[in-house]
C-alpha cells in the first residue's frame, strides 16, 4: 500500500512481557499467524492477517516493563518536525524519533489529555496491508480523553486534521478528517470509566463474528469490559487482554440504526 496521507493511523503494535502468550491469545482471537522475531529490533515480530501486515507485538526493552498497551502510529512525512509540533501544541515527546533501520522514524508522545501515541515516518515499511474491515485489521481508532477540549484543539494543531462533531449534544464525540476522510475518533471518558483507567487511544480491529471472538477472548482470559453492542459502524465489544492491554473487536458487516448527523467544529 501508499504510505499514508499525514495523520492516518497507519500501524499498531504493543509490548507484551509473555509474547508468546500474546501471540497465542491473538492468534485465537483474531486469527493473526506471526512472522520471525527480529532480534536485531530487540525481537519485533509482525503480526499477519490472511497473509497481510496487521500489528506486531514485541517484549519490552529493559527498564520498560510495566502495563501492556496497544499503541497507534500517526502517519508523518517528518517525525522531527511532527514532534516538535507536538511540544508546541502542549503535548509530551515521550521517546525522540528515532530511525528503525530502513524501515522508517519512530517516535512516542502523549497528548495533553494524557492518552500516547506512535507518529511514523515510513521508509520501507508502509504500514498497515490490511484492507479496512478485513478480519484481523485494524479498523479505526479513539482517543478517549477526560480533557476534550484541550484534544480537539491539540489533534488538529499537530497534524492537517479537520474537526467534526456528533450534532446530539448527549454524546461528546469528535472525529479527525484528512482530505475528506474520517480517520480518528474521540470520546469524552465521563463517570462510567473509574478515575484509575488513564486516557488512552483505543484501537479497534474488525472480526468475522463479534460474539464468537467475545466468547474466545473471555475463554482465553481476556475480560469483556463493555458490549457486545450494536451501532450503525457494527457490532462490538471492548476488551482487555489476558496482560492488561486494551482493544475493541468489531463486525463492521452488522449494523443498526442510521449513521449520526455531523456538523463542522465551530
């Protein structure tokens, strides 16, 4: 695939202290099959789905060890200057770009509402292979925050993100586009979540079966947290994984009800 217009998410990967027990419960849930650890990347290993680059998951560098998460790569033709907008904005440069072999920059950094993210600047390595929707690819992504404001206004100062808003004021969501498409969420966090869970981005991947993969998870020791559900982007569910990451399955195939009325961020 082309590298990704700026801002797209455009890879996902997480640091599992029992990879192999990730590989395992990721491989039944989501049918992912693992290429060769890479040591020379400190044991990168790239996740496929049907064949195609999905995520990787790999073991945390010493001195690292702490909660597994799911992080989300931003798409940047300029890592350096990506993160330099990224301190100017009120954000944090959590790791300095770093160049990954030929295969792009790297770098870490968190937002003002506190939820981390990857910017990537490609070099051999694209990103995702996966067709949007295809079972085991990643399918979107939320920043779920306690400060939206500060978020809305932060996104799109750090990257060529336009802002729209759901027009039901019950609901506090925003959405990120880049030439005229929707590629990013954010959800207000309010009472339902306990004051310990941070801001995090929330990484969806799509499933043939929103209940079976619920069923499989749970039987591998992941812990269903909320769902399954049925909205007009599809049925699903949150979940967090046997070591402490979290991640949404969805079945974009089912859907209910009508797509909700979006207005332009005034």
């Amino acid at each position: 695939m082309a590298v990704q217009p700026e801002g797209t998410p455009c890879w996902a990967d997480a640091m599992f202290a029992d990879v192999e027990g990730a590989k395992s419960f990721y491989g039944d849930v989501l049918g992912w099959t693992f290429g060769e650890s890479s040591s020379e990347f400190g044991n990168y290993t790239q996740a496929y789905a049907d064949g195609r680059a999905a995520a990787a998951v790999v073991p945390p560098m010493p001195g690292a060890e702490g909660q597994s998460a799911w992080c989300l790569y931003l798409a940047s033709p300029d890592a350096a200057a990506t993160a330099e907008k990224v301190r100017a904005s009120g954000g944090e440069v959590l790791m300095e770009p770093m160049q990954v072999g030929e295969f792009g920059t790297m770098a870490l950094a968190r937002d003002p509402g506190g939820a981390v993210f990857g910017i990537w600047q490609a070099g051999s390595h694209e990103g995702f292979e996966t067709e949007m929707g295809a079972p085991g690819g990643y399918c979107w992504g939320e920043v779920f925050t306690r400060d939206p404001k500060k978020v809305d206004t932060f996104y799109p100062s750090v990257f060529p993100y336009t802002l729209r808003k759901f027009d039901d004021e019950s609901m506090d969501f925003s959405m990120f586009d880049v030439q005229g498409e929707t590629v990013l969420g954010r959800m207000a966090m309010g009472d339902d979540f306990p004051p310990e869970v941070p801001a995090y981005l929330n990484v969806f991947f799509a499933v043939p079966d929103c209940d079976a993969a619920v069923a499989k998870a749970t039987e591998r020791g992941g812990v269903l947290r909320f769902g399954p559900t049925d909205s007009p982007f599809g049925r699903f569910a949150a979940l967090t994984d046997p070591q402490g990451a979290a991640f949404t399955v969805i079945d974009v195939t089912t859907t209910e009800g009508e797509m909700p009325a979006t207005s332009p961020a005034t």
